[in-house]
C-alpha cells in the first residue's frame, strides 16, 4: 500500500478546519472564498454555485442565525494528484446557558482541488442526519 502525501493530507485537513474556524468567528467572506472559484454546496435542498452564491447564502442563511461551534471528524481522505475527496462527520453545537446542545450532525462529502497550493472546495455536500427540534 503507497504511503500517502502527508502533505496534502495536512494541507486538506487544514482546509476542513478552516471551515469550521469561520463558521464560528462569522467570517462569511473568507468562509465562501474556501470554495474554488465555480465550487458547489450542497445544503438543504439548495445547490449554489460559485463563490458569490454560496456567500449570499452564508449571509443570508447565519448572518442573524446564534452562535454556533462546528466540529468535523473522522476525515477520511484520498488524494489523486490535485484533486481529493473527504468524508467527515460533523456535529454543530449551540452554546446555551447550561452547556451546549446538539444543533445538527451528519456528514460531509467533499471534492477538493489544490491550486497554488491551497486546497479549496471544488464541491461540498452537506448530508443531515439529524436537527435540533427534529425526531
């Protein structure tokens, strides 16, 4: 078995963290700009193309929304050359007075595609599986 580019590894790691990171600080800008430039998100029913949209949408969609933290785990990750597909979990938590509560977790399925070397989103497709409020 070839031993993977712990390079790219880290760097698409990186990526998936920084995603996280400004969901958390409402960095909406530098959120979109993870997005290749004609990347697609996949989310609630919604597919929006091109970093614009997806900003629009972040805006639109967690510009009034509380405070959340996000945490992705479980990456697995396959690198061929300059593209990559990621799976994760993920969990979004809502802080409350005593603690925290579960907002929603599901899984990530991710395309990605190194330029000047930086991985970015060629596609990200957010799969629920479960919502605060939903049985």
């Amino acid at each position: 078995m070839a031993k993977p580019d712990s390079t790219a590894h880290d760097r698409i790691r990186s990526t998936l963290a920084k995603y996280c990171q400004h969901v958390v600080d409402r960095e909406y800008r530098e959120w979109a700009e993870l997005f290749d430039v004609d990347g697609v998100l996949h989310t609630q029913g919604q597919e929006l193309h091109g970093r614009q949209e997806i900003l629009a949408y972040i805006e639109q969609t967690y510009g009034s929304a509380p405070p959340a933290v996000n945490l992705t785990v479980n990456s697995v990750i396959e690198v061929s050359g300059s593209t990559a597909a990621a799976t994760s979990e993920f969990v979004t938590l809502r802080p409350r007075d005593s603690g925290f509560e579960v907002k929603s977790f599901g899984r990530y399925l991710d395309r990605l595609v190194e330029r000047a070397g930086e991985w970015y989103f060629l596609e990200r497709r957010i799969v629920a599986r479960g919502v605060a409020g939903h049985s």
